[in-house]
C-alpha cells in the first residue's frame, strides 16, 4: 500500500448508531442469502424431486454460487467506480436489494429443479451486489483500531439471519412460497436505514478524487465506468499476502460448506431425528449462541491486541474439531455439542480473519473490487463443495468421510495464515 493510499485510510472511529444501521443491512442479506440455502431449497427440492434431492440441491446451490463468483467482484468494482451524490455503495446496497427480492420472489413460483436453480441464480445477482457495497464500508469508514470488533458486529448477523430466517419461514409462515416472499420484503426493509442515514466519508471521497485526478487524460465519467478484465487479477507473487489470506478464507470456507450442505440430511438419515427440520433450528440456535459469545468478544481481543493470525489459526482448530466430532459420533447430543463449537470457532473467525484481510487489500481505491475476489473465496466453495460432498458421500464414507474432509481442510487454512507477513 502506498504512502497516499496509508493517508487515505479512516481515522474517525464510527459510533453505534452507524454500527447497528449496517448489522441491520447484513441481518436482512443474510437472511435471503442462508435461510434458502439452509431450508427453503432443500424443502423446494425436496417436493420436486425427493429421490434425487442430494444431486438436485447441489446442482441449484453449486451453480448459484458460480453466479456469485462472478457477480460480486464485478459489482464490487463497478461500485469503486460509481460517483454522484450518493456515494459509491449506497446505490448497489438499495439496488442489489431490490433485484436479490425480485430473484426471491421468481424462485418461489417454481416447480422444476431447473426454473428453481434459474430463480435463485437471479437472487445471486441481486445480493451479491448488495454484498459488494456492505464489504466495503468497513474499510472505507472503520479505522483499522477498530475494525475487528465492528466486524464481530457485522459477522453476527452471517448467523442470526440463518436463526431469524428459519424461525420465519418455519413458524411464521406456512408454505415456501410465504417464505421466499417474506425474505424478499424484509431484504428491501433491512437496507433501507443504512442507506437513508448514512453518508460516503470525507476520507472516501478525497481519496477517489485524488485516484482519478493521477490520469488527466481520461474524463471521470469513463474512468468511473471503465471495467477491464484485467482489473479483477491480483497477482499472489506482487501481493503475496493478499494470496494467502485469499487462500486460507478458502479453505475455511470450503471445510464449513462441506460441513453444513447437507444438514438437514446427515440428521434425517444418518442421526435419525424424528424432525430435522426442527433439529436443524436447534443446531443453528446453538451455533449462533457459540458465534455471539465470541464474535465482538473476539474482535475487541484482537484489535486491543494488535494481533489477528493466532486468533485465526485457533479459531480454525476449534471449527476443525466439531467436524471431527461429527466424523466419529452420529448422535443428536454430538451434534448439538458440535454445533455449539462450530459457532464458538466461527464468530471469532469471521471477526478477526475480515479485519486481516482489510489490512492486506492492495488498493485503498479499490476495496470493494479487492474484496469482491476475497468473497470469491465465500462462493466458490458452494459450487466445489456439492462436487466434492456428493461423491464422498456416495462412495468414499458417507458422512463419516464428509466431516473427517471437513475438518482436513478447515485446519489446513488455520495453519497457512501463518504465512502473511504484513500483518501481526
């Protein structure tokens, strides 16, 4: 990072008001990015085509997130490039918003395997954009003093959505359908008070005016507006800090996919619950206690710290552990104790690995972008996970080969943090 773009960093600490205004936006998001994936799919498909609902649920969740490997980045870039008078991420937080409901709303008038994977496609879209503006108003606002313990905030609601979600869809409403609809109404709603309340910083906008002033030859407008292919590489050797951290959230990422796609299937054929919708409500109460208990306690310990990769690295062990139960005990109190210590695991996770990644971004004027291709390293394991979670199941364990996968993978991203230099 250069010395302008070290000047360009935040410096005025964001109160709550501010704090609680963007966990509500995330609260809304991931609300219709989670509680599909973890209920209302599995449910659509399940009554489409109960035979081959592990295959078909795969195929819909694998290809949405192909969608949002390549939506987020290029929405994220294209928001770095958006001026006027509402900022630069306002515009894709209201309007990924907007189109993540309509996507929503199609999916839930479905009744073939293909129109539903077509409709949650389009909700990809939308949110994606949404989650391109929401990731990078932390850096642009949040000083980096204060950055893990804003992001613990920001990270509960990755698992509160999940617990309000399905606590909406199961107990409020009373058809799929009512449930795809409600998301995509409270979705609109959530964002709309980040959105209306909040302002671009003073710093944000000098430091977009001094980027585009470096290239005289090139009106603003086509500046603000150009998006090259050869803007969404970031080469690991020039970067390398950037790669690994990239490389490590992969792996967490791909170890907790594997661990949470078939839920509610590990408990209905392999736990046997009586009710695994049900069961997996308990389990996700359970894993957001664990996330709240340590995600803003996590972040807080890191930045008064200065330190982040040794709260990675354990945190990435405890996760790694509750897939290691799930391997060897296919029990409901093993299960409740992993989802409990999967929580604990990941809110210290998500809170401190997010304030790392903030501080190797290689550009200060294009978060959003860079940021886009870390979340790539959110999406991609949605598509590689049924890919690999399928055949494991099938022909290499069955669950027991599955969690034991999991948990390989997750500690193997604890132990590459360690290889970012820039940041303690």
């Amino acid at each position: 990072m250069t010395t302008q773009e070290l000047h360009s960093e935040p410096r005025a600490r964001v109160g709550g008001g501010w704090t609680s205004a963007l966990a509500l936006a995330c609260l809304g998001l991931y609300m219709a990015f989670l509680t599909p994936i973890q209920v209302l799919l599995a449910e659509q498909i399940d009554a489409i085509d109960p035979a081959g609902k592990e295959l078909a649920l795969g195929w819909a969740t694998g290809t949405g997130a192909l969608v949002a490997v390549v939506a987020n980045p290029l929405a994220g870039a294209l928001s770095d490039r958006t001026g006027g008078r509402f900022g630069r991420r306002r515009p894709w937080i209201l309007g990924g918003a907007v189109a993540g409901a309509a996507g929503l709303a199609v999916t839930s008038a479905q009744t073939t395997v293909v129109g539903v994977t077509l409709g949650w496609c389009l909700a990809q879209l939308g949110l994606n954009a949404m989650l391109a503006g929401t990731s990078a108003v932390v850096p642009d606002q949040v000083p980096v003093s204060q950055r893990a313990a804003v992001s613990g905030w920001i990270g509960i609601p990755q698992t509160l959505g999940l617990v309000v979600g399905a606590l909406l869809v199961t107990m409020v409403v009373t058809s799929t359908a009512a449930g795809y609809l409600l998301l995509a109404l409270l979705v609109v709603l959530c964002a709309l008070p980040f959105v209306v309340l909040t302002r671009d910083p003073r710093e944000a906008r000098e430091a977009r005016e001094a980027r585009e002033a470096r290239d005289p030859r090139v009106p603003r407008e086509a500046r603000r507006a150009r998006v090259r292919l050869g803007d969404f590489l970031v080469n690991p050797r020039t970067h390398p800090d950037f790669g690994w951290a990239w490389l490590t959230r992969f792996l967490v990422m791909l170890g907790n996919a594997l661990g949470t796609l078939y839920l509610l299937y590990f408990l209905k054929d392999a736990v046997r619950h009586a009710r695994p919708d049900e069961g997996v409500l308990v389990l996700t109460l359970l894993y957001t206690a664990g996330v709240v208990v340590t995600a803003v306690a996590g972040g807080v310990v890191s930045d008064r710290w200065g330190r982040r990769k040794a709260l990675v690295s354990v945190s990435s062990v405890v996760m790694g552990a509750a897939s290691l139960l799930l391997t060897f005990w296919h029990t409901w109190p093993v299960a409740m104790a992993a989802a409990l210590l999967l929580g604990l695991g990941f809110g210290a996770y998500i809170a401190v690995d997010q304030a790392l990644i903030t501080q190797v971004l290689p550009s200060a004027g294009d978060r959003a972008k860079d940021l886009g291709v870390i979340n790539i390293a959110n999406s991609a394991p949605q598509v590689l996970g049924p890919a690999l979670a399928a055949p494991v199941v099938a022909y290499a364990g069955g669950y027991a080969g599955l969690y034991l996968t999991s948990a390989v993978v997750t500690f193997l991203g604890g132990i590459l943090v360690w290889r970012i230099r820039s940041v303690p």
